[in-house]
C-alpha cells in the first residue's frame, strides 16, 4: 500500500509544473487535493503510516501530514478506531469504546475549540483547530480512520484538501 502511496506521490510530483497550485495526492485509497510548493516529502512507514509534506526550509515547521490510524494499536480504545472518533466528534453512542479516553479526547479536540463536522459519501469528517495546529479526522464507515493535520493551514483550507476524495 505504501509503494502504491508513494508512486502516486512520484507521479504527482512529475506534473506539479502542469498542476498550478494544487497538486493530486492518493493516500489510504482516498483522493486529497494538497498544495503545491513543498520543499520535501517524508514516509514514517512501518506501523505509523505518516506521510509528511513540509512547506519551507525549517524543520519541523509548515508542516502537512496525513496518518493512517485504521488499524492503530498503540493506544486501547476498546472500539475500531473509526467508532471511536464517531463517539468523540459527533457524539453517537458507542458503549464498546473506553468512555473515559472519549472523555480525555474530547477535552482535548472538541472543549473550547473550533470544531466543524460534516458527511461526504460515506465519510464523516471531523476538524479541529487548536490554534497553532489544525487536525481533520476522515472516519469512513469501514472503519477506515485518517488523520490529517497542520501547523499553517486553517480548517477551510483542509476542507478544501479533503472535498474531492
């Protein structure tokens, strides 16, 4: 899946003189529209499947990332991790999942922040804005769940990113 992942990228990066200002990423089997202009791409693959496009020379900084968190096992929701965001954004009933991390999660993407949800075909789509940083979780009724996040770009711009999946 990552090799699929990062030819698309290659391929993109190949037509990004024709692309104007946007460039046509396929990650996780889902269409993204992303900026163009991006200095270096990364791929922490393995177990965290993060695809990280930096926008400027300093490191660490005008970051875009995209997270396959559909099979995350590093934290115990006691649900499919798609269920689990459902249960923390637009607060469904989820009595599987751990209702106290539900708790702690919405603390922490959902209380005194700015948040939109909404649906596309058959996503639920959840943003959060912390201020410096920028979150939109995709959580697909397959219990497909992406994480998407930025320190530069608002929530209209990540929407934007996300409209053509």
């Amino acid at each position: 899946m990552f090799k699929i992942g990062l030819v698309a990228v290659a391929l993109s990066l190949s037509v990004a003189v024709h692309a104007g200002n946007r460039i046509e990423l396929v990650y996780s089997d889902l269409r993204f529209s992303i900026p163009a202009g991006f200095a270096a791409v990364g791929d922490i693959g393995d177990s965290q499947n993060m695809l990280i496009f930096r926008y400027g020379d300093e490191h660490g900084k005008r970051f875009l990332a995209f997270a396959d968190m559909t099979h995350d096992e590093t934290v115990e929701y006691g649900c499919p991790a798609g269920t689990f965001f459902e249960a923390v954004f637009f607060e469904i009933a989820a009595a599987d999942c751990d209702q106290t991390l539900i708790e702690t999660m919405h603390e922490n993407f959902v209380s005194d922040r700015k948040v939109a949800t909404w649906t596309q075909d058959s996503y639920s789509l959840a943003y959060s804005d912390h201020g410096n940083k920028a979150f939109l979780f995709v959580i697909g009724k397959d219990a497909k769940l992406l994480k998407i996040d930025s320190d530069f770009l608002d929530g209209e711009s990540l929407k934007r990113i996300a409209e053509d999946m």
